[in-house]
C-alpha cells in the first residue's frame, strides 16, 4: 500500500516508489513518482509505458479514501 508516509519527506521525490502489495509472482503492480504538483502512476512490468497522471491534491484525496490494514482479499 502507497499511504501518507509517501508524503512524509522522501529523500528524492522525483524517484518511482512500487506498492508494498507488489510482491513477486503478483501480476497487479504499480509504482507512483512525486513530481512538481502531480503525481505519475504506472505499471511496474511496463516502465517505458503510458502514464497516469494525477494531482498531488487528487493523489491525496485517494489515499484517504482506501482502507489501510490488512488486505481484505486475503
């Protein structure tokens, strides 16, 4: 899970962060980049990918919008 520790001073922000919940074998992975007032999301197997951007205000909004805690799949 990406959660509002991202936000809490990254020592390169430009850098790609991957899910905890990326794990190998797990097909659903993603990785998300902190840039100058957005934020990137793209598919980890496909890094010269498309990119998902989104605003660091959207971005946080989402955060607080999912659970955090145990995956409830599992």
């Amino acid at each position: 899970m990406l959660s509002s520790v991202f936000w809490q001073g990254a020592p390169d922000l430009f850098v790609w962060v991957k899910s905890s919940h990326s794990a190998s074998g797990n097909d659903s992975c993603v990785e998300v980049r902190l840039s100058s007032g957005f934020v990137s999301i793209r598919d980890s197997k496909n890094a010269d990918g498309p990119l998902f951007d989104v605003s660091s205000r959207a971005w946080k909004a989402f955060l607080g919008s999912v659970p955090h805690g145990p995956d409830p799949a599992q």
